[in-house]
C-alpha cells in the first residue's frame, strides 16, 4: 500500500466518532428548530437539511485537512450565506490554504495532458463528483478522491445505522 | 584577495619579505583608515620581532601580521617594534585586511600554533603562509554564518599548516569565485573537512563547500564530462544529513561527516535549484554542483538508484517539482551513470529521479515519467478501495468504476438522509444524552444484538404509544433484533446496563418503570421481545 496514505488523518475511530458527534447534534437541532412536517414542501425542505447536515458534519469531521473537505464546506457556507439574510449560528471559519488555491491556477495547464492521459469525460466527470476537484491536478485529484472515498464509506454506514435506529424505534 | 594570493605564492617561494609586497600596492590607502581603527600600537607593532618569545626571525612583516593578528587577543604581547621595513604603506594595507578578516579566535590561534614554518618567513609563530592559511580560513569562516564561535578546534587546522603547498591552495580557495579547482588539493579537501566539521555547519554558502569538496574533481565550468566521472563514483546513500539538507533548501550544508565523504551534493544542488527556478538552466547549476563532486563524497544521487526505491519517496517531497526537474536535470547530464545500481537510499525529502536506460532523459520525459508512475500509484490505490475494481485493468475502465462507486456512495447518502428526515424524531432527549457521553458507544451499540433493546426504548418518545405487535414485527424482521430471551423485566435493565453509561441507564429505568406500568400485560405475553418493554415512554 502506498504509505502516503497511512497518515493518521484517517483513523477511522476518530473521524467516525467526530462525524457522528456532528451530525446528531446537527440532527437534534433540525428537529428543535421545525416540527415535523406534514407537507410535502417542508419535507424536501427537512430532507434538504439532513442531507445538509450529513455532508457539513462529515466535512467538518475531515476538517481543513483536505481540498475536498474545504471545498465543501466553503460551498455549504455560501449557500447558506446566499439563502438566508442571517448567518448560521455556528458557521465555522474555513481557513482557504492559499497554497493549494495557487497549485490549483498552477495545475490548471496540466489539465490538458490529464485529459489525454484518462479520457476527457472520466476525468471531467470525477471533478465534478469530489468537491474541490475542479483545480487539481490529476494526481492530487485522484488522491482526493481516494480519501472522499472513504470518508463516504464513513458517512454512509453512521447514516445507515442513524436511521436504521430511529426507523426501528418509529415503528 | 588576489594581493593576498600573491604574497602567499611568493611567500612559499622567496625568502624575500619586502619583495613580496610591492605587487600589493593597489588599494592600499584606502585601507590604512582601517589600520587606524587597530589599535594605536599597530603601526608600531609593525616591525617588531620579538613579539613573541620564540620569534627569532627579523620578518617584519610576519611579526607584523601575527601581531595585528593577536593584538586583539593577547595584549599581553609586547608591540613588536619596527625593524627595516620595506613598504610601509603596503603593509599597513595589508594588516588592515587581516585585522578586518581575522577573529579572535584564530588570533588565539595563530598564537598557539608554532608548527613549523614551512615558507621562507621562519617565525616558528606564524609564517606568512600561516598566517595567510589562517586568514583563508577565517575568511571562509567568516563566510559562514554559523561559525560565530571562531575555530573551536585549533589542532585540526595543525595538519593544514604542515602541507607545503598549502599557502598556494589556500590562495587558490580565497578566490571564491573560481571553480577550477586543480586535482591536488584534494588533500586540502580532506583538511578542510576535519575544520569543518567541528563547527557543525549548518548554513555555509556554495562557495566554502565548493572548495571543501571541488578538489576532487578537476572542474571546470564547463566539465559537465568531468561531473560526469566524478559523479560515477559517487556512492549512494543518502545520509540523515539530508533530511537536514532538505529542510535548509537555502543554502546547502556541510555534513559533518564531510571527511568521510558525505557532502551532500544535492543539498546544494537544490538549493541552487531552488534559488535558481529555471530549468533550463542546468548548466549553471551543473557547475557549482559538479564542483562540490568529490570522489570520495557521497553524493546523495539524483543518479542513483532505480525508481521503484524512489517512489517510496515520491509522497514524501511538498516540492516534488522542483527538485524533480532538478534531478533530471542532473539526470540528463550524467546519463552515463545509470549504469550504476545502487543500495536503496532511505526515504528523502524529494524525488530523486533517474533516467532508465534507453530511455528518454530530457527533462521533460523525465518529468512526465514521474508524473504518469504517481498517477498509477494512486489509481492502485483505489482500486484497492473500490470494491470489485480488482480486475479491472487500464485507466480509463478504472477511472470509470471509480466514477460509479462516488456517485452511488453520494446517492446512497442522500437518499439515506431522506429517510432519516422522514423518520419522526424521537430522540432529542435520548441523543443529548448520548452525546454527553461517550459518542462512539452509540454506534456501535446499535451493533450488539443487546443494545439494540435499549435504543428503541431511547427513541421512543412520550406522546405514542406503541403496541407491541408492530414492534414486534419490526424486531422480527430485523435480524438484528433477535434478542435473548430476557426472563424477567429485571433483568432488562441489568443488561442494559451494560452497554451503556450509567447515567443512561437511570434514564432507562424510569422508562422501564413507566412501561411496566403501562404495558403489563405485553411484558408478559411477550416474552421473547423484551424490547417492547424497552420501549419506554421517556
């Protein structure tokens, strides 16, 4: 295995714990703040939120650690910055790595042989997919969608297991 | 510099004091406004040979030159008076120079060593060779920002003063600027080095270490055929001073362990390298570092080692770029060195990449080789995450798959968090309890078949009530749900308790209290769904 990736920044224990720390609290405080609602709007409104809150507290999980995880939460934030007049209560400063931001300009010619290398589509495609990946590299891409990868994986199985629970209990 | 390379030539040869300097005569007032600054004895101390006891020689300007020397150091010694000096003016010049370069440690110095004088000045203190060896050194010292502490160890210049043609070389090293370095001073190479060594170079700039290490080499500034040769003998490994060398890009470092060998090339190459920015301007850079080629040096090689060591050291580099083209630069021009198998060096701050035989070694291939072997170490390693992806072969099928699994783990946790947000939320209390606790038993909690009693009771919420038959079914379905049989209500709590804080578990026995008052008759009808009792009303 490459041991650039054995990195302690990935130790599942630690980034499962923080993320689903994060994201009951988000949870509680989507059910305080709205009731449950009954149409059909505030439901999509609801869903919106939770999904929200699944990608914000996995994001904050990674912390500033990775492109990927910056990208997300800098877009979360302006949205959420967009949508209401009132800032979110705890909106977490995201400290732009102005290194990266240079290499991303910098990569921005290498793109061309990347095309070449991996086909246009797939490489376009997986930009689109992991957040941030528009200004990188193909290498430094792959690697962030190595790493988004597995936090997925996280952030799928605590969902799982969330809702799984809480649809045990409804019934 | 060249005055003093001129008295040290003519030093080694004539015995002529006063001869010496009439070469020396440029720039010489401009220099007795720094003789004045000496001390008010100095143009006195001029002449006098008998400033120290041993002096037996009527050299004035020797005398002259060890007692400007130690005048700052030993006052004690007495002002040597005047004996027939030839040119005073040249020699006040002179002294000037010297007060300016030479510290005091190597006043003290000078002082100490009565090694035999090997130039006609025969002051058994210091010859004018001596001197000026020691002026050298403390030249080159003074170059070097670390060495504030002087020489801290005198006795390892003893072996520099006993080479006759010393003087000659240290004239040839105070001339900073000059690269060709002839082949005989690799001697002095290696004497530099124990001097070196002591002060624990840190920071020393490309010049000093060119001298400390050119000798080997015969090089000239355009030798790159001559690097070439030098670098095939360089060994590989890459020593811990590296790391160091890595983190100091700007200047490159000694490594104390120069004697043996162990100057670290490509510290200064990148260093040059990293001052430099250009690729293409490998030549340039070529120079200093093929200078500091010694033979004996192991040079941290850009042109060792095969790739597959090298890429365990890819990660490593945050300036993989750089130093990359760096070392294929060095790479393109020493291609006759491949040839050279080497042990695997350990891991490096940077690339060090090596042109493969027949293949390509422009900077360009170099660095696009470098590129596609990072890119399908990573896809390797994706491959090993996506799962399924393991005979998959080619990039674009992999890149691919690897698009599949993203947008379907995306889409997964989407609609995951739809259903959540469907599900009515029973659990604000239960969840802040949790979370004021240890948060990792919450989800693993759910996993052991007993736990999973107690979260259905914790997210059961006061305002439903829950009958048992649909609960049941939801426990039935879930395999997860089969539950031991539990004989009696008590010992619900008992071994709910064991999966969850104690705090948790008060909570759970007042819920438990609560449903045995409700649902007597489901606990007892049910007796092998213990959770419907679980399901208290909190």
């Amino acid at each position: 295995m490459n041991p650039h990736h054995h990195s302690s920044y990935l130790n599942p224990n630690s980034l499962k714990s923080r993320f689903t720390k994060n994201f009951l609290r988000s949870l509680i405080k989507i059910n305080k703040q709205t009731p449950f609602p009954c149409r059909p709007t505030e439901m999509f409104q609801r869903c919106h939120k939770v999904k929200t809150a699944a990608d914000k507290s996995l994001a904050c999980a990674v912390g500033s650690r990775r492109v990927w995880s910056r990208a997300m939460l800098c877009k979360i934030r302006n949205r959420a910055l967009r949508r209401g007049p009132q800032k979110p209560p705890s909106v977490r400063r995201i400290i732009i790595n102005n290194r990266t931001m240079k290499k991303g300009f910098n990569c921005l010619k290498e793109k061309m042989n990347d095309d070449q290398e991996a086909g246009i589509d797939q490489t376009s495609k997986l930009r689109k997919l992991v957040p941030g990946g528009e200004a990188m590299d193909l290498c430094n891409l792959l690697d962030e969608a190595a790493h988004y990868i597995k936090c997925l994986n996280t952030q799928v199985q605590e969902i799982h297991d969330a809702e799984r629970i809480e649809s045990l209990g409804k019934d | 510099m060249e005055k003093e390379k001129l008295f040290l030539n003519e030093g080694a040869n004539s015995t002529a004091a006063v001869p010496i300097w009439n070469p020396c005569s440029f720039g010489m007032e401009m220099q007795s406004n720094k003789l004045n600054c000496c001390s008010d004895q100095l143009p006195n101390c001029f002449f006098n040979p008998n400033w120290d006891s041993s002096m037996d020689q009527s050299d004035p300007f020797a005398s002259a030159l060890s007692s400007i020397v130690s005048s700052p150091v030993t006052t004690s010694n007495a002002i040597p008076s005047s004996g027939g000096v030839g040119d005073p003016v040249m020699i006040r010049e002179l002294i000037g120079r010297l007060g300016n370069i030479c510290n005091s440690g190597e006043t003290s110095y000078i002082n100490n060593n009565s090694s035999t004088n090997t130039s006609c000045y025969s002051t058994p203190l210091n010859s004018p060779p001596k001197l000026n060896i020691s002026i050298m050194d403390s030249q080159i010292m003074g170059n070097l920002p670390i060495l504030g502490n002087g020489i801290p160890d005198h006795p390892s210049l003893a072996p520099f003063l006993a080479d006759p043609g010393f003087a000659e070389r240290a004239a040839r090293y105070s001339c900073f600027g000059s690269r060709n370095l002839a082949s005989n001073e690799s001697e002095l190479s290696h004497r530099l080095m124990p001097r070196l060594e002591p002060g624990k170079l840190q920071r020393v700039s490309s010049n000093p270490s060119e001298k400390a290490t050119g000798p080997q080499a015969n090089v000239n500034v355009d030798g790159n055929s001559n690097s070439d040769k030098k670098f095939s003998r360089l060994s590989r490994s890459s020593t811990p001073e590296n790391a160091e060398f890595g983190d100091s890009r700007d200047e490159s470092s000694v490594s104390e362990q120069i004697p043996g060998g162990k100057l670290s090339m490509k510290g200064l190459n990148d260093s040059n390298s990293r001052k430099r920015k250009a690729i293409t301007k490998g030549k340039a850079k070529e120079t200093p570092s093929s200078s500091l080629s010694a033979s004996d040096s192991k040079v941290v090689a850009e042109m060792d080692e095969s790739k597959a060591k090298r890429s365990k050291s890819k990660e490593i580099n945050g300036d993989e770029k750089d130093s990359t083209k760096v070392n294929e630069e060095e790479n393109s021009n020493q291609k006759q060195n491949k040839d050279n198998s080497k042990p695997p060096e350990p891991l490096k701050d940077y690339i060090h990449v090596r042109a493969r035989r027949g293949q390509a070694t422009d900077s360009h291939s170099l660095a696009e080789r470098v590129r596609r072997e990072k890119i399908s170490e990573r896809m390797k390693f994706l491959q090993d995450l996506v799962p399924g992806c393991n005979k998959v072969t080619g990039k674009a099928v992999m890149l691919d798959e690897i698009i599949n699994y993203v947008q379907s783990l995306q889409r997964q946790v989407e609609f995951l968090s739809m259903k959540l947000a469907t599900v009515n939320p029973r659990m604000d209390i239960s969840m802040e309890a949790l979370l004021s606790k240890d948060p990792l038993s919450f989800p693993y909690g759910y996993r052991s078949q007993q736990g999973i009693a107690l979260p259905n009771g914790m997210f059961s919420n006061g305002e439903t009530q829950f009958s048992t038959n649909p609960l049941n079914a939801v426990l039935k379905r879930n395999q997860c749900m089969q539950l031991p049989a539990l004989d009696g209500f008590g010992d619900a709590p008992r071994q709910v308790s064991t999966f969850w804080e104690d705090d948790l578990q008060s909570v759970v026995q007042m819920g438990f209290g609560q449903n045995q008052l409700q649902q007597p008759q489901a606990f007892h009808a049910d007796s092998n769904m213990p959770g419907a009792q679980m399901k208290v009303e909190l």
